[in-house]
C-alpha cells in the first residue's frame, strides 16, 4: 500500500456480516493487522471513510466506529486537511497510567486487599470488545475491595486477556495489578478511560460501609502496551469521601 493507496479489499473478503462479532470490530482488527504487518507503514493514508464504506458495502457509522477505535489504540491519527493516516512511530501522550495500589503506596498510606473473586470465564461481548478477544474466549476476572488504613476505598472488578491466567489470588491479595503485569514484562503506554457518577448498589453499599443510595465515582478504563494490545480493562467505583480524581487540562 503505498501513500496514496487504498486499504486492500482482500483484507476483507472474510467479513461475517451476519455473526456475533461487530462489523466495526471485524474491519479495526483488519486494518490492525496489516499496520502491525508492515503492509500499511507509517504515513499510509487511508481514504475517508464514505469511500472506504462504499467500497466495502459497509455503513458509514460502520467504518467511523472502526477508524475511532484504531485512533484511540494510537495506530491511526486523523489532521485537517490531510485525512487519516498510520501513525510515525508510537504516539505520546501525556497520561499518568497509575493503579489505586500505586496512588496510596505514594500517598504514604498503606494500602490492603479483600480479594471477593478471581475466577477464569468466557468474555462477554462487552468485554472482549474492550480487550480486543473473540467473545468467549477465557479471560480472567478479578474483583476486589481495596483499602487505606483499614478504611475501604474502592471496589475494582477487572478482566484481563487469557495470557494472564496464571495470576493466583495469593498474587492479587500481596500486589497492585498493574505490579503484577509490570512484572510480566508488560508497559502500559496509554489508556482510554471514562470517569462518571452514579449511586451505590446494596451490594456496594455494605462492601463500601456507606450508606444505601449513597453516590460514588465510577471509571472505566482500556490501558494498551506499547505495541497498542488490550492489556487490562476496568470498572471501578470510589468512596468520593475518599477519593477523587485529578485532570491538569492543556490547551492544544
């Protein structure tokens, strides 16, 4: 594919328009795949996207969905004027990737685990969505309360991709999870996270020790290695007494 050239229609001649798996997640895979290839390099352009739909007989929200996800991985980056293109080298951005284990280990506070559930399951479709998997597929699923001074903080529930499985509930009870896959050799480079509000469950509720309908803050969060894989996805929610979160904006 040359600077000027389209997507090869050939990646898509196994499309499964009528299956479980997401159009848009078929055609990002793809597109992934030959990145990571070499057979689009760095300063590919792809065509815009009513163009590519056409072509591919895919709607036009089909193939935004699928170009968004390839961005949002750090592989494609969109500029006025020029369109989209494959990314020169990893993209840079200025996020702190840190874990809660980390936050109250550097906050000087001392930071235990109540381990609720460690268990390996199929992936959901939601779910394998996010850690880019086959819906399905065996997938560890974590859920833990996390402490300070013996006061719990938070409640974590978190997946992650089947060469993981190895992590032991002795392991999560003595370590931060982003210890644990830092120790695996794993670096985590960026993050597409969602912070919220909502109120407490009954089950949350007695885990947190606040009060029923209580609010708390939720986030989720994909982090990505350095080659852009789906290493940890998450679904928290804080004690707003006890914690809150902290964005330094920066004007492009």
């Amino acid at each position: 594919m040359t600077n000027e050239g389209q997507v090869p229609s050939d990646l898509f001649m196994d499309l499964d328009r009528s299956g479980p798996m997401p159009l848009y997640f078929q055609v990002a895979s793809r597109i992934e795949e030959s990145i990571r290839s070499g057979a689009m390099p760095p300063g590919s352009r792809l065509e815009n996207e009513i163009a590519l739909g056409e072509r591919l007989g895919l709607s036009r929200p089909t193939i935004r969905r699928a170009i968004q996800d390839l961005v949002d991985k750090g592989l494609l980056v969109r500029r006025r004027g020029i369109g989209t293109q494959v990314v020169h080298g990893p993209v840079t951005r200025k996020v702190e990737l840190t874990s809660l284990f980390d936050d109250l280990t550097q906050g000087s506070q001392k930071p235990t685990t109540k381990l609720l559930e460690r268990s390996d399951v199929p992936a959901s479709p939601a779910v394998a969505e996010a850690l880019s998997v086959q819906p399905g597929t065996t997938i560890v699923h974590i859920r833990r309360v996390r402490f300070a001074e013996d006061v719990p903080m938070a409640i974590l529930e978190n997946y992650l991709p089947p060469e993981f499985l190895e992590i032991t509930d002795a392991d999560l009870q003595s370590h931060g999870l982003y210890q644990l896959l830092r120790a695996r050799g794993v670096t985590m480079r960026v993050a597409k996270q969602r912070i919220g509000a909502r109120a407490v469950t009954d089950d949350e509720a007695g885990l947190l020790e606040i009060e029923d309908g209580d609010p708390v803050l939720t986030m989720s969060r994909t982090a990505y290695d350095a080659s852009g894989r789906a290493v940890e996805y998450g679904v928290h929610c804080y004690r707003p007494d006890r914690y809150s979160f902290e964005v330094t904006l920066v004007d492009k």
